[in-house]
C-alpha cells in the first residue's frame, strides 16, 4: 500500500514511458534511413535526371527529422527523471501530478515537432516540386498538401498544441495544489 500511497505507482511507470518514447524518437532517424536504403532510393539505376536532386531533398528533409527526433528524445530523457519531482511524501493527491507532467510533456513534444517538421516541410513542398516524391518514406503526411499556409498553419498550430496542453497542465497541477495545501 506505501507503493501506491506513495506515488511511485504513478511516477515509475510513466517514466519509464518517457525512457521508450525518447529511445523510439532517437531510433525514427535511423528506421527512416533503413526504408530508403532497403527500397533502393539511392540507387543509380534510376534513369530519371532528376533522381540527384530529389536525393537531396530526401537528405535535408532526413536532417530536419533527425534534429526534430534529437530535440524530442532530449525533451523526454530530460523529463523522465523531472516525473519524480511531481509529488512528495504526505501529498494526498498523486496521480493527477503525473497524469498532469505527462500532458504537459507530451504537448511540448508533439507541439515542437508539428511546428517545426511540418514548417520546413512545407517549405520544401512549396520550392522544391520533387520533395513531394519522397513521401513514402516519412512516416505520416508531412508531404501531404504543403505549401507556404501549411508551413504557417504548422508554426500556429504547434504552438497552439503547446499553449493548450501546457495551460490544462497547469491547471490540473493548481487544482492539486489547492487541495494539498488546505489539508494543512
């Protein structure tokens, strides 16, 4: 009963959540780069005079996965130990702060990578045609419509995400500590 009483039932397991989320967004780089490479993508044999060019593009827009990738497997490895901080002893109320660190992390995350993938991909998709030809190997629709407004509509709506998800957050965590305080 101290386990659960205690917190730990809720903090451990979520960190450990954000140990595999920050592993899987570490490995999506290199699973990426394996589909291109096992479908043949860098291959000569294409006759197509354009093949080089859309390498390129298929190579920034890896870069800019990888560094987005990078940026969220720091956010997670960051806040899987922070979870811990999230109650103490003698707090009454100890899974909603949990529950609430995770919504917070999770906006941030996919908030920053909304914004930033789905700006410089549709960056690409508006100035270079054939960036639209790689899709197949990005997992999602990142190259699905694209343009100048999907660029902006990414900025706004990854913020949005993480002004959403952090405000909920935080206030579920001035709820709890509400009710933690008035029982002293």
């Amino acid at each position: 009963m101290g386990y659960i009483d205690s917190g730990k039932m809720f903090r451990q397991p979520i960190g450990y959540l954000y140990l595999a989320l920050a592993i899987l967004n570490a490995l999506l780089p290199i699973y990426i780069m394996y589909e291109a490479i096992d479908r043949d993508f860098f291959d000569n044999r294409f006759d197509s005079p354009i093949h080089g060019k859309i390498v390129t593009v298929f190579i920034i827009l890896w870069l800019i996965i990888a560094i987005a990738a990078w940026v969220s497997f720091q956010l997670w490895w960051d806040r899987k130990s922070k979870v811990n901080e999230t109650s103490k002893e003698g707090d009454e109320f100890v899974a909603i702060p949990v529950y609430s660190h995770f919504v917070q992390t999770f906006g941030e995350w996919s908030g920053t990578w909304f914004a930033v993938v789905g700006f410089f991909f549709g960056l690409f998709t508006e100035f270079v045609s054939e960036s639209r030809m790689i899709g197949s190997f990005i997992p999602g629709d990142f190259m699905e419509g694209g343009g100048i407004e999907s660029a902006l509509i990414s900025l706004i709506v990854g913020y949005l995400i993480i002004v959403v998800t952090r405000a909920a957050a935080e206030l579920l965590r001035a709820v709890v500590s509400i009710a933690n305080n008035t029982k002293k």
